[in-house]
C-alpha cells in the first residue's frame, strides 16, 4: 500500500531557501529606481531618476542553495 506524502517544515523552508538561492544566482543583485526633485521652481519641478542596485554576491547564493539542501534532507530523513 502507498504512504501518503507529508512534508515538514523542515523541507518546505529548505526548498524555500533553494529557491530563493537560484533567483539570487541568476539575478546577482536588486535594481530598484527612486525619484527625486532636482529643480522646484514655484509651478516648474523637475525631477530625475536613479537608479539603484544592491549587489548580491554569488557566494551567498551558494551558502543558500546549500542550505537549503540540508535541511531538505534533514527533513526527508524525520519524516521517514
């Protein structure tokens, strides 16, 4: 007879992690853009645009996606 699949907590935040380790693998950084005035003259303003990027290393991606392995297995190995 076939056992039902359970998945702890354990596993869910492992494959969580592995997740976010792979968009961070791929991406390597953040990019977000800000506003801001550069001229306020009465009914003239100006404004500009920066853009910004927050750099995600590859090792911390690494060290994620690794951390996610382990605790996927530490959670398959309680379950059983």
């Amino acid at each position: 007879m076939t056992r039902p699949i359970s998945i702890n907590a354990t596993t869910i935040a492992g494959i969580i992690l592995v997740v976010i380790a792979a968009i961070a693998l791929a991406y390597q950084g953040i990019t977000y853009t800000t506003k801001e005035k550069a001229v306020d003259l009465g009914p003239i303003q100006i404004t500009k645009e920066e853009h910004h990027t927050i750099p995600l290393p590859p090792i911390l991606g690494g060290i994620a996606l690794i951390g996610g392995i382990i605790l996927i297995v530490v959670g398959g190995k309680r379950g059983d």
